[in-house]
C-alpha cells in the first residue's frame, strides 16, 4: 500500500503532492474539530460548518459562521493554534520539523516539495531554511505572547485568562489569521495604541516574507570582520519591503481621506491616525480589526478588497497574489508606456519568464474573483453587492475580514469561500502547476505572426 502510494505521488507533480497534502491536513483538522471536547458544553455544530472551519483555519483566513469564543472551549483554542502552524508555517515545513524529529534522511523527493512550497528556485539550502522559519516563526509567537500576556493583565481578571488571550492573540497575529477569542477582535482594545503597534509588528513579521526575515537577521548578526564588507540585500527583499511598507503608507492616507468627514469626523487625530494605520496593515492578509467595517464607506471598503487582492508577500503567511507579483504588474506597465523592453529596477533586470508569470498570476485572480462574486450574488441575492466582493476578495487573500454575511451565505457561496480559500494558501502558481502537471516544452515551433492588440 505504502509503495503504491509512493508511485502514484512519483507521477504527480511538486504542486498536485503539496495540494494533496492540505487537503489531508484539511481532513485531519475536520477530525479534530469534531471532537466533542473542543466545543463549549452544550454548543453544535453541523458537519459542514465544521469543514468550513478546517478550511478557513489551514488556510490561516479566519473567516468564520460563528462567534469562536461562545463557540470553542479551551481545549479548542489550543487545537486551533496548533492547525493555524499548519497554514503559517507552511506543510512542508511542519513535515520536515517532524521528519527531522524522529531522525528522517530528507531526500531529494522532499525538497523538491519544499521548494515548491516555499517559493524557492534552488534545491540548496532547503532544510537550513525550513529551520530558519520555524525558529522565526515560534520565537515571535513566544515573545508576542509573553508581551501580549503581560499588557492583557489589565482587561482580564486573572493571570491566566490575561496569558491565553495574549498567547492567541500572538499566534493569530503572526500567522495572519485574523482569528480572535475575545468575540469582538480587537474592539476592545480600540485605545490602546501598545497593543495595536504590537499586532501590527506581529502581522508585518507573517506577511512580509519569510525570506525577508532571515536576510534581516543574517544582516543584524555579522561579526566585527564583516562590517567591513557592504552587505547585499536580494532583489526580492528591496522589491518585497519597498512594496509592502509603501502600500501600508498609501493605504493608511487613503483611508484617512475617506473617512475624514464619515467614520473619523470629530474623532481626534491620533485615534483617526491608528484606526487608518491599524486597518491598512490588517485588510493586508491579518483580518484583525478595532472598527466596525460595516461603518465604512463604500471607497474605503473597495480599497480594502484592493489590499486584501494583493494580499502578502510571497513564502508568507499571506495569500492574495502577492506583492511581488502587483510590484513587476506596476513596473510593466510603467515600462511598457515608456517604450522600454527591458525591466530594471534596484539596479537588477527582471527577467521575462517572472514577468510573464506574474500577469498570468493577475489575470487568473481577477477572473476567479470575478466569477465567484457573479456566482454569489445570483445564489445569494439579499447582499450587497459591496459586502459580496469584499467577502470573495477576504477569502481570495486568506484574510478573514467580513461585514458579517459569512453565516447567512447558502451552501453554494460557501463552498466557493472554501474553494477560494484553498488557492488563496497554496497560492495561484501552485494552482497553475495543478492544473498543467509538469513542465514541458514543445519539440517544434509555429512560424510568428503579430496580432494586433489594443
């Protein structure tokens, strides 16, 4: 049976395995779920909302049919933060931590699977950056949770409410899940500046690139000899950070601009500032909120399914398309209108073949996103058609934010979340590699002829 198993996952492509893989995860989580101690004396819950949950919560989204705090007991909270590693970290890399734990030889047939996972074109240096990200990874966790904790000591009667609220606050938080056992988000804590900058770190460290991290941290650990020598940052990590703190600088006017003479009228600046600061870092991949999103008016919730489209970065926690992908979208057109071939940018070439792939990677979204809101809206007429894409680009990001239709969607919408969800984790090209298997390339060539275009 093994060895059956093993040939059937040969044939199969890096992409198709790792999808095979979170959909056990999936099913192993719709187990774990149904475990009569992970819910509240008293409290049901159907199957299908059951595997709604699994799905949202491997993929680190967050959207949900229910109050998790009147839902879940305690036991259930540990489950899910357990689950949410899954989607955070990654599959693969889950899996490799345990095959490194019972003394298991990673071949070449896993690392191509971390490869593909993880974004990566090289099969060098897999397994020391697996470990790179789950010590990233589990520390921030540690260290959100022990300040989160200590903060926490205020609102909740005793030290040990004060420690699980900020233990799942802090795994919330760096894997972008947007999940909250409070029952109102982050509502309460609407005042309270330290606890919001806190989360926004959190939430910047999950969905700015794994990548980004461990060069950070390569370049804040060199020794005296080093400092010597200037040190290069990757073409990724200048494009990754210049994209991401630039949307979360324009997405943080915006908002203020919108809501000026709505939402944040006689508000004073500072709290006008955090609410507009707090909500562009969040809509990005976390789901977190410390406003009524259903107060919001209709251009603000528009840029907010903009920002949840374009989602993390790549080999994050975020989904979307990614931010890599929106920047070289950006410097085609910018390059293309110049009349320029060629595209340069942090004095580097990008190559075509990223180029391509990136607006093959925009082109799917807008039509799967476009498809899935017609789909919606003509099974679920009573909603808005704002509250409809916002949901679809919420699920498409993996980010979890919603003006609160999610429970009152038929059967059909929400397997369209689910389905939406799903590609949102494993991400577009993934999806892409399902869909086509492996990689070939043609043994002829058709003569070229131009088609006019425009």
């Amino acid at each position: 049976m093994w060895n059956k198993s093993r040939n059937w996952m040969g044939k199969r492509s890096p992409a198709q395995v790792i999808s095979g893989y979170y959909i056990l995860a999936v099913l192993s989580s719709i187990l774990l779920f149904s475990i009569p101690a992970v819910h509240k004396p008293g409290v049901e819950v159907s199957f299908f909302d059951t595997v709604f949950t699994a799905v949202s919560v491997v993929s680190d989204t967050g959207l949900s049919v229910f109050n998790v705090a009147e839902t879940y007991s305690v036991f259930g909270y540990f489950v899910i933060m357990i689950v949410l590693q899954f989607g955070g970290i990654g599959i693969m890399a889950m899996s490799t931590f345990f095959w490194l734990l019972i003394g298991r030889k990673i071949g070449l047939r896993e690392r191509r699977l971390i490869m593909v996972d993880n974004n990566q074109f090289a099969l060098s240096g897999l397994v020391q950056l697996v470990k790179e990200i789950l010590q990233i990874t589990l520390l921030t966790e540690l260290i959100g949770a022990v300040i989160f904790g200590l903060r926490f000591l205020r609102y909740f009667p005793t030290w040990q409410e004060a420690f699980l609220q900020g233990l799942f606050a802090s795994v919330s938080a760096t894997t972008n899940a947007g999940m909250d056992i409070t029952g109102q988000s982050l509502i309460p804590f609407k005042d309270d500046y330290f606890v919001q900058l806190v989360t926004i770190l959190l939430i910047i460290f999950g969905a700015i690139g794994f990548p980004v991290l461990i060069e950070l941290k390569a370049f804040l650990s060199r020794g005296k000899l080093d400092l010597n020598y200037p040190f290069r940052f990757s073409l990724f990590t200048k494009l990754t950070t210049f994209t991401y703190f630039a949307l979360l600088a324009v997405g943080t006017l915006l908002i203020l601009l919108f809501e000026s003479q709505h939402y944040f009228k006689g508000l004073s600046w500072h709290e006008s500032f955090f609410y507009a600061f707090f909500q562009a870092a969040t809509t990005r991949s976390a789901g977190l909120t410390t406003m009524d999103i259903t107060h919001l008016t209709l251009p603000t919730l528009l840029l907010m399914c903009v920002y949840m489209f374009i989602g993390g970065s790549p080999n994050s926690v975020g989904g979307g398309i990614r931010t890599t992908t929106f920047a070289l979208n950006m410097l085609f057109i910018y390059h293309f209108a110049r009349g320029r071939r060629d595209f340069k940018v942090f004095k580097r070439e990008l190559h075509q073949d990223d180029i391509m792939k990136s607006l093959a990677i925009s082109m799917l979204a807008i039509v799967m996103c476009s498809f899935s809101v017609i789909a919606i809206s003509f099974s679920d007429k009573q909603h808005q058609l704002a509250a409809i894409i916002l949901e679809v680009c919420s699920a498409f990001g993996t980010v979890g934010l919603s003006t609160g239709i999610t429970p009152d969607l038929s059967i059909f919408a929400k397997c369209i979340l689910m389905l939406l969800m799903f590609i949102g984790r494993i991400g577009l090209t993934s999806f892409l590699y399902i869909i086509g298997g492996q990689q070939t390339f043609s043994k002829y060539r058709y003569p070229v002829e131009r088609v006019m275009t425009g």
